[in-house]
C-alpha cells in the first residue's frame, strides 16, 4: 500500500510537467531543468550505491537482468522510437513520432512503478529514496511527453492524456510487482538496468548539450542530496 500512495505522487509529477508546457510557464520550465539535473544524480547515485549491490546480493541472476533492463529501453527509446529526448520539443514532429516516443516512455515509466514497488519490499528506506528518485525525473518526463504531443499538432487535452498514461503505466507497475512473483524477484535488477539508462544515457546527455553552470551544479547537488537522504533514511 505505501509504494502504491509513493506511486500515486510520483505519477502527478507527469502531469505537473505536462501543466507547465500546456500553459508556457517558462519560469516553471527553467525549473523543471533543474530537476532533470538534480534527478540525473540522484538516480546515478542510487543505482551505483543501493540498487544493484542489493539486486546482486538478493538474486544470483541479477547482472544478466541489469543489463537486460538497460538494453530494453535502449531499444525501446532510441532504436524503435525515430526521435526522442528529455526536455522541450521545440521542432515539429508527425504523429507516428508521438506515438512512438509514448510508447518508448511506457516501457521506462512501467519500471519507475517496479522500482519503487522493489524497493519497498527491501526496507522502507531503500524504497523511498526510489520514490524520490523517480518523482524527480517525472516532472521533465512529463515536459518530454507533453511538448512532442504538441509538436504532432495535436490538443493540449491530448498532451495532459498522453503524460497521465505515463503516470498510469507506473502505477501498474507497482500493482503487478505486487502479484506478479518474477517481478518480485527480479525486479529489482531489471529496474536498476532500466534506471541507470535513464541517468546515464537519457539525463546526463541532456546536461552536457546545456550550457552554463547552473545545470552541473544541480547534477552534482543531485548526487550530494542522495547521500544526505539516505543517511537519514537508511543510516
């Protein structure tokens, strides 16, 4: 019941980000960006420090399934999907393109839920530093989503549809690592595979292409803040 309330929270985080774009916050957007900053090292610190050293020692086929997670969403969001990335879309794009970068998004949002779900069948600890983790990266994930949706030349209402499925899929996610027993035991794993694509391959690509400080500066605070959670969540 707890991961699914954190699960819950989390998935407004999508709707939050696709709010700012429909209604061209743009002091709200510059803030988004720093939490995709800050959720890069948050979610590369926690991957690194708890989830695959727990995954590893919970389950022998760990590793395999890491990687198995990590390869998913590659191919999920770069080799099926033509044109997809975190932030803004600011080009105009066809409607096959916006339902292909949904679809890849499902896949990654799917296992925040099993993230979340796995980590608080460890501890509550480790399970709320996923949430954490995951609310971070949802509100430019919901900016992503809405703004391609718009860039297809489709409503506003479709935009806020297309980021709430996103929220949707995570809420599943939680719901079947709940009932589902290969979810429950490798889920953990594969979630970590998927969460480390996402920091590394997806956010931290996404901060180099920014320039200034103020980007690098949050990306480190990111990591720095994990560590301050974790002493008080875990010890």
């Amino acid at each position: 019941m707890k991961a699914l309330v954190f699960a819950l929270m989390a998935a407004l985080g999508n709707l939050v980000g696709a709010w700012a774009v429909i209604r061209h916050a743009r002091r709200g957007l510059h803030v988004i960006e720093v939490f995709l900053a800050l959720g890069a090292g948050f979610m590369l610190a926690v991957t690194l420090v708890d989830m695959i050293p727990e995954a590893i020692a919970r389950d022998a086929l760990a590793p395999g399934f890491i990687l198995a997670g990590y390869l998913a969403v590659h191919l999920a969001q770069h080799v099926a999907v033509p044109h997809f990335h975190f932030g803004e879309e600011t080009h105009h794009l066809s409607a096959s393109a916006g339902v292909s970068a949904l679809i890849g998004l499902l896949l990654h949002t799917f296992f925040d839920g099993v993230a979340i779900a796995s980590g608080f069948l460890v501890s509550p600890g480790l399970g709320l530093l996923l949430f954490m983790a995951v609310f971070l990266h949802k509100l430019p994930e919901g900016v992503a989503m809405a703004s391609v949706i718009l860039s297809t030349g489709q409503s506003a209402a479709r935009a806020v549809g297309a980021a709430g499925a996103l929220g949707a899929a995570t809420i599943l996610g939680v719901l079947l690592t709940d009932v589902a027993a290969p979810l429950r035991t490798h889920g953990l794993a594969i979630a970590a595979g998927v969460t480390l694509y996402v920091a590394a391959s997806n956010l931290v690509p996404q901060i180099q292409a920014r320039k200034g400080w103020r980007m690098w500066v949050a990306f480190f605070a990111g990591a720095g803040f994990f560590f301050l959670a974790r002493l008080f969540l875990v010890g």
